[in-house]
C-alpha cells in the first residue's frame, strides 16, 4: 500500500481513498461495459444511470425540495459569477452582494460587467476576518437577489447562519463548503458549486436552482449559459463531464455511507476542533485569523509571529509529509483545508505536528 499524503490542498482537494479504489476497479471496464466510462456516450443507457443516480443522491443527501432543479455544469464556480447576473439580473434591477473576500470580490467584479450591483455588508474593513452581520440587512427595493459567498476558502471564514431575505432569492456560492453540513435549500433561490473540494474532482459544478427563476432565463444570452438549457435537457444538452460526473456519484454515495450530512458535520466539526484548539492554546505561538464567530469548518488560516517561521512550517511539513499548508499567495500565512475526505488521523497528525514545531521554535 503507498503511503498516502497528509492532503490539505485547497482544491482540488482530498477524495476518500475508497472512492479512489472504487474508480481505479472499474477504470477500465466501467460496469461489464468492456470500456471505460470516459469512452461511453453521454445518450448511453449506463451514462445516463450514473447522471440520475448523481442527482438524485444530491437531492436525497442535501434535503432538495421537488421544485428546484439539479443541473451538471461545467466552466467552476468562476463561470457562474456571471451566469448569475445574467440569467437573474433583469433591466431595472440591482444585483445585491455581500463582500466577504477574495471570492466575494471576484463574483462582484463579475456581475459588474452586465449591470448594477451593490454591497450590502462588508467586512473589509477588518481585512475580512469576519462575516459581517446581516440580521438588520437593508436590500435595494429593485432588488433581482443578494448573493453570499457562504464560505471563503482563503480567509477562512464561514456563514454560521444565512439571511432571510423574504421575497427577494438568496443566491449563495457554496463551493468551498456544500454537504459540509445540512442547510434548508429552500431559503436559496439559487446554489452553485464546483465540485473540486468537497464532491469530486475538477470539470463538474453542482447549480441547484429553483424552477421559476430556471425559467426566466432570458433569451437573448448564451445557450450554455442559459439556466432553462440545462434544465429542459437534464444536464445532458452538450457532451457533459462524464467522468467528473461519475466520480461525484461515487463521492455521494460514500457521504451516504458515513451516515449523510449531519454524521460529516460531526466529523468535520471534531477534526477542525484539534487544529484550532492546538492554535488557541499556543500562547500566542500560532494566531488564528478569522475571528472566533466566523470560523471555517472548511479551512483552517492562521499565522505564526515572524515569516521566517512560516516559511521554515512549510519546509518542515513536507518533510514529514502535508501537502498545501501554505496560505493563499494573496494573503500569505499558513492554512489547513479540512473538506469532508480529509480523514482526521490528517488532523491529529497536523496537531502534533504544529504541536512539536512549536516545541522547537517557540
């Protein structure tokens, strides 16, 4: 057996090793088939299967109600920064955000680009260490939607409750966190995700839309980006990411193993416990950066007092085997990301190795 890696890549990221197994089986005689299935047709019957059994585990896993609709995408999260407003963001209307960081900022500067936005809240004047609250939000009366970035993987800050937003529809980026815990689907009026963190590997991006926003989609832009396309077709209009898609439905069904969503939050919940209570009682050592309240489950960012030592955690970590314990380039630092397949022998080997590390330069 090799020896697995200590993953905490950002994303892609950790897939459960059984996954990997699973897929490795029948990698090349993809159910009797005598071929893979990246070699299948998308129209075939057993394509098709592994299509509406991922959909509809998304939907079981994730609490979907009836009327929102289940679409296989591709083009990233980064393609539905502008997929959004222009599917949602009518003549007249303003595309409300919340800016809680680098992503944030990125699906702002999209929707920019085809018509009026607005910041709500911010939390930039704390160089993004926090969500900013929202239970007294004031929306533009035009509203079309407010959109959330409902965890930012760089900062490492997350959503611990999500706004009422009455009749306007809450639009949210969940790429970084969706099945990290249950959510009520039926507060969104629109969720997206790629798949590279928590439910798969790259080429696939989950948008779970509700009908009647589906249906509006105008009809002046892009096909493929248009909401109403994917829809009418099942995810199937165009060549879909086949493989992608298959290994989401593999990574669904492993989640369902382990007990489904609320049996990973606990998990989860217990694994980020170590890391943050080992930079809490530090002395100072180690600093958190997201306040308290706004702690990620998803992805744990901290510093350590000089740079040097920072750089000096990262050579050391490799040595002993993690992978991606350096902080995004933006804004530097060190952080753990901690989706749902990163086992937590990860966490208590990242423990005690901060834990030793600090021993020797403390």
């Amino acid at each position: 057996m090799t020896k697995r890696a200590f993953n905490f890549n950002a994303g892609p990221a950790a897939l459960p090793l059984e996954v990997l197994q699973q897929a490795q089986e029948q990698f090349v005689d993809f159910n009797g088939a005598g071929m893979s299935i990246m070699e299948m047709s998308h129209r075939s019957a057993l394509y098709e299967q592994v299509n509406n059994e991922a959909q509809s585990l998304l939907r079981e896993l994730f609490g979907i109600p009836s009327n929102y609709h289940v679409l296989l995408l591709q083009g990233g999260a980064s393609t539905q920064f502008a997929s959004v407003p222009l599917n949602l963001l009518h003549a007249g209307q303003t595309g409300a955000y919340v800016m809680t960081g680098s992503w944030a900022d990125k699906a702002i500067k999209e929707a920019k680009l085809f018509g009026e936005t607005a910041i709500v809240a911010s939390s930039e004047s704390d160089k993004f260490n926090r969500i900013p609250d929202l239970s007294s939000i004031q929306l533009p009366d035009n509203a079309a939607y407010l959109h959330i970035t409902s965890n930012e993987t760089i900062e490492g800050t997350q959503f611990t409750t999500y706004p009422d937003t009455g009749n306007v529809p809450l639009v949210a980026d969940m790429s970084s966190d969706i099945l990290c815990r249950p959510v009520d689907v039926s507060k969104f009026g629109l969720i997206y995700a790629g798949a590279q963190k928590n439910l798969g590997p790259s080429g696939v991006t989950i948008v779970i839309v509700r009908e009647d926003l589906a249906a509006n989609s105008p009809k002046t832009i892009p096909t493929m980006l248009r909401y109403d396309t994917h829809a009418k077709n099942d995810s199937l209009y165009n060549t879909p990411p086949s493989f992608s898609v298959y290994m989401a439905n593999l990574v669904l069904k492993w989640l369902k193993g382990k007990g489904g969503v609320e049996a990973v939050e606990q998990y989860n919940r217990n694994k980020t416990k170590l890391i943050y209570d080992t930079i809490d009682n530090s002395g100072g050592f180690y600093r958190g950066f997201a306040q308290e309240e706004s702690r990620s489950i998803m992805n744990i960012t901290f510093r350590i007092h000089s740079e040097e030592l920072e750089k000096l955690f990262v050579k050391e970590s490799e040595a002993e085997g993690f992978v991606g314990l350096k902080g995004h380039r933006s804004v530097g630092g060190l952080r753990a990301s901690t989706y749902n397949a990163v086992p937590l022998e990860s966490c208590q080997a990242l423990a005690q190795f901060m834990a030793e590390f600090q021993k020797r330069h403390g």
